[in-house]
C-alpha cells in the first residue's frame, strides 16, 4: 500500500570513512522503486574521504546528492536535507547502520498503514571491530541492566507506540506543522523532536520485525563522550518541552547523585557506609552477573570483567553530563558546540 509520491532519505555524515560505503551499499539495495528517491548525504566538511567516497556515488546514481553542512552538527544537517527534500515522506538515517533491503518500503507502507506520523525499527548494536572491548560496549548498549527500557536498543514482540524511535520515517507535513531539528541540540535531537511531535497529538510506532545493524563505538573514551552528550542535553531538552520526556532518563543522575552524597554520608555517619559498600557490590555483582551469562554464550571470559567497567562508563557519563547540563540551564550557560563527534 504504497502510496507516497516520492521518498526523501536524510543521512548526516561527518568523518565516516569506516562506514560509509556499507550504509551506502545498503541503501542501493532497497526494494524501494528508485524512480521515486532521493538520497541526500548532508556533509559536515569531513576531513577524511567520507566526501570523495560519496561523490563517487554521487557520479554513479541520479537519485544521491550530497550536501554540506558548515556548521558540522547532525540537526543542522537534517534542517538542510529537509529544506531540499522532494519527498512527502523522509527518512532519516544514520551513516553508523546497515538496513535490511526492505527497509523503506516497510517504513512507508507501515506509516500509512498505522495512520502513524512516525515509524521506526528495532536497533541491533554491533561491534565496530571483532575484539572483546567492542563487543562489550555493543551487548552493554542492548542490555536492560544498561539502557534500562529502551525498547529500540533492548527489542519488542509487538509493534507498539512509542516515545522515540531510531532513524525515523515522517511524513514530510510534520516538520511544517511541529518545526524542525532544534539546532541547539548535538545529542538527543530526535527525542526532542519526537517528544514535540508526541505534544502535538502525533503518534510513533515501534516494529519489532524490522531490525537495522548499527555499528557502537569502537572506544571507551568515545562510548563516555556519547552517553555524556546525551545527558548532558538532556535537561535543556527538559527544559524546552516543560516537561521530562521520559522517567528512565534519571536512573543514571540519581546513581550519580547516590555516588557522590553517599560517599559524605559515609563520612559523617559511620553507619550509613554499610549501606553505601553494600549498593556498590550489588551493583558491582549485577555486572559481573551479566559479563559471566555472556561469558557462557560468547565464550569470552573477558566480558566477565570488561562488562561491568562499560557499565560504569555508560552510567556515569550520562549522570555526570546531566548534572553538568542542569548547571549550564540554571545558569543560563552555553551548550554551543560545533561538532556532535
């Protein structure tokens, strides 16, 4: 039941050489008619090949443009596909995933279907290379004990409504009624966005038989500096909607809050650091818990100590970037940035 005149795919790019030519390869082999899509790649000046990989593309295939985006930032760069877009329906992607080939036909048939102003698919999280680091920073980003419900990281049985999904698919008319990509916002733009639309009496769907390979980070120091961006950014998104988008968001501030007031209230009250060690082994334990059942699927007994370690590395960035951005709100300080990587 396809019936959009035209596709439009937005895909933000930025120094993605080790990406790129898989998503792209991906997107060429969609069963969706190619006499009705755009392509458009929105370029933040990359600095490695990323540019000249999609030119090559670009020579290739009438329907794939590339763009630039100055100011390098993912919102800034779906402003610009939006702008440009043909489309009645767009979808955006992301450079870091590989999608199934029936991937925008689903979208699109599953968007009028639903009567849905947005729809989008499960997020199985990959390791960016095949080492014992990489996969525990891939199964930390798809385990409850580390997203918490996340239903797009963590997987669903039934098509559900949602609060937010990856890489969506909208009806153009969308943007014109609710606004575009906030461009104050490096990280959880698309919760923002989705959490507007939610706002405005707009509905989101979750499929669960629809599932694309996105690749983690390949670092803890850039897994820290993702989940700090996105709690950092998320009290300005707070801020700008009036209200919490979601109550899982707090779950990391209140472990860090629980970190740092436990550790005084041990040193005031000799008592209370009982209490204090017995949290952190039960947190330490749960960890551990969870490396040792993948340790007996994977058969790796590095996820048994490397696991708990991502864990913290998730909880804390996120808690100490959300308390840092509850200072810059209250303060009235800047969250300008000029890249998201």
């Amino acid at each position: 039941m396809r019936i959009c005149r035209k596709l439009s795919v937005i895909c933000p790019v930025y120094n993605e050489r080790q990406y790129i030519i898989k998503c792209v390869e991906s997107i060429l082999a969609q069963d969706f008619p190619k006499d009705k899509l755009e392509v458009l790649f929105v370029d933040g000046m990359s600095s490695d090949e990323t540019r000249q990989i999609i030119s090559s593309y670009v020579d290739k295939y009438s329907f794939i443009r590339m763009l630039d985006n100055p100011k390098r930032i993912v919102p800034c760069a779906m402003n610009i596909g939006i702008m440009e877009a043909k489309g009645d329906v767009i979808i955006r992607l992301d450079a870091h995933a590989i999608y199934p080939t029936n991937y925008f036909s689903v979208l699109v048939d599953t968007l009028y279907e639903l009567g849905a102003d947005n729809v989008g698919a499960i997020c199985r999280t990959l390791p960016a290379y095949q080492n014992s680091k990489c996969k525990a920073i891939a199964i930390a980003m798809s385990s409850a004990f580390g997203v918490g419900n996340s239903y797009f990281r963590i997987g669903t049985d039934k098509v559900m409504q949602v609060d937010t999904v990856p890489f969506g698919c909208y009806r153009k008319k969308v943007f014109e009624e609710i606004g575009m990509y906030d461009v104050e916002l490096v990280r959880n733009q698309d919760d923002e966005l989705n959490a507007r639309l939610i706002k405005h009496g707009g509905k989101i769907y979750l499929l669960p038989n629809l599932v694309i390979d996105y690749y983690a980070r390949d670092t803890f120091n850039k897994t820290w500096k993702m989940f700090y961006q996105y709690g950092l950014y998320k009290p300005l998104v707070n801020k700008k909607l009036g209200t919490p988008a979601t109550l899982r968001q707090f779950v990391p501030l209140l472990f860090v809050l629980g970190a740092f007031v436990g550790a005084g209230m041990s040193f005031i009250y000799t008592w209370f650091i009982y209490i204090y060690c017995f949290v952190w082994i039960l947190y330490v334990l749960i960890g551990l818990f969870v490396g040792i059942k993948v340790h007996k699927e994977k058969h790796d007994w590095n996820m048994i100590f490397i696991l708990p370690v991502v864990f913290g590395i998730i909880h804390f960035a996120y808690g100490i970037g959300y308390l840092y951005g509850i200072y810059k709100v209250i303060f009235y300080k800047s969250f300008n940035v000029t890249s998201s990587r």
